[in-house]
C-alpha cells in the first residue's frame, strides 16, 4: 500500500461520514495543509499524524508479513 492509496482511503471515509476537510484536521488535530496532502498521496506524513486521523475516523492500519 502507498501514500495515494492511503490518502484515497481516508478521503472516500472522511466523505461518507460527511465531515469536511477542516472538521476533520480540527477533530484529529492535524494541521489542514497536512490533512490535505495525505488525501492527495503527497508528502511523508509522521506516523502520529496518519493515525490520529485514523483514528478520528474510526480507522486502523495493520500490519503483516508480505505473502
């Protein structure tokens, strides 16, 4: 999985909870810049950041060994 993935996923999430954009920086704790870049796949996001808004989501990453 990439950033673009991610970002895809936490947009398509963030809409179908119809929470805009600063909402969910606010309720995350994210700045908006931020925000708006991990939904467009760009930058290198510190994890802290990515799973607050996870989290804020009701989202969790998981982890495993590649098959």
């Amino acid at each position: 999985m990439n950033m673009k993935e991610i970002g895809k996923i936490i947009r398509e999430r963030r809409k179908s909870l119809r929470v805009n954009q600063l909402e969910l920086s606010e309720l995350a704790g994210v700045g908006i810049n931020t925000l708006v870049a991990i939904e467009r796949g760009e930058g290198n996001p510190k994890l802290k950041t990515l799973l607050s808004i996870l989290d804020t989501l009701g989202l969790q990453m998981t982890i495993e060994l590649k098959s």
